[in-house]
C-alpha cells in the first residue's frame, strides 16, 4: 500500500485515516485532462464535494493527477469501485482512496515541477507532457554525480558521517592518517548523497 511519507504522518496513522477519509486520489491523467471534466465524471457518483487539481509546482499547469472529495466514505468507496481503472481521457486511470488533501499535496513533486515518475520515465507520452526528463539516466551519464538506486535507510547511526543542522562539518580520516574536509566526495552542487 502507498503511503505519503512528505504527509507529515505516520504509515500508521495514514492507513487509520484511509478507513474513514472521503478523498481520492486520481492518478495517470493526461496533462490535457481538465478539471470540469474530472468533475462530470465523478459527478455521476452520488456526493461530489470537490475536485482539486494535481498541478506542476512552477508552472501551475496540469500535471497528470487529482484529489476528488465526497460527502461520505461509502460514497468514496462506491467511487473507487465504479471508477478505479477506467480508460477516460483515453488513459487508464488509477483512483484510489488518500488521507486527506493538505496544503502543498495538489502540486507535483518532481525536479521538473510534474510527478516524479514522469522525471524518471524515457518514454514518449503525448499525454503527459512528450518525452519523459530521463532524470536517472542523465545523473547516472553524468561523471560528477554519484547515483545510488536503491532503498534508503531510515537509521541515520548508519551513516557514518552524516551532518545535522547546526553541527560542525566532521572530519574524515584517510588509511594514511591525513584529514579531508566533510564535503571531499560530493557533487558540485554542494549537497551529499542521502
């Protein structure tokens, strides 16, 4: 199951929420897909609160996703039944329930401003804005950049020299016993790797 880490809950509380939330989340739109279009469709479902636009985080445009709220849960739930899956815009569309739409989750997240699976994708997607950004395919060509694909680890005790703010730049020791700056090894552009 999907949980938003940036939603400032926790996977336990986000999943308490989703047994009771009347908000959906609409993925896979096309950029071209509008928001009164969003509304005639899910308006055939009984309860329609309101539709909340995914948008890109600089431009303002359309970015491929939704948030839709209804009156009730079964309402929502009647929604996600119906709906989930359905070709609409001439794209199959992904509806599942979300937590609850706060401030800031209506805009994309990616570098580009769009979701960041569209950063990442190399395809072609007249769709979803042409030619995916191939982000992981330029940073891994990209000689200066150190690229790790992979999980994250959540313990910060297992990164050995890793900085929180307001504490001092630490130290690294060579095998020969000389000292490097903390910084020796990152990228140009002044942030480590995480």
């Amino acid at each position: 199951k999907y949980w938003d880490k940036r939603s400032g809950l926790t996977e336990e509380q986000w999943v308490q929420r989703l047994e009771s939330t009347t908000t959906l989340y609409v993925g896979n739109l096309s950029y071209f897909t509008t928001e009164d279009q969003i509304t005639e469709l899910f308006g055939k479902c009984k309860g329609l609160r309101k539709v909340v636009m995914g948008l890109n985080r600089f431009k303002k445009s359309p970015c491929g996703f939704a948030f839709v709220e209804f009156q009730t849960h079964d309402q929502a739930a009647s929604a996600v039944n119906l709906i989930n899956a359905a070709v609409f815009d001439d794209r199959q569309i992904r509806v599942d329930f979300d937590a609850g739409l706060t401030d800031g989750r209506q805009f994309g997240r990616g570098e580009t401003g769009n979701q960041w699976r569209d950063d990442f994708r190399e395809d072609y997607d007249a769709a979803r804005g042409g030619k995916g950004a191939g982000l992981l395919k330029r940073l891994a060509e990209d000689p200066s950049r150190q690229v790790y694909v992979g999980k994250r680890k959540i313990d910060d005790s297992a990164v050995p020299n890793k900085r929180h703010r307001g504490e001092q730049p630490r130290v690294k020791q060579q095998d020969d016993g000389r000292q490097l700056p903390a910084s020796f090894g990152r990228s140009k552009g002044g942030k480590g790797q995480r």
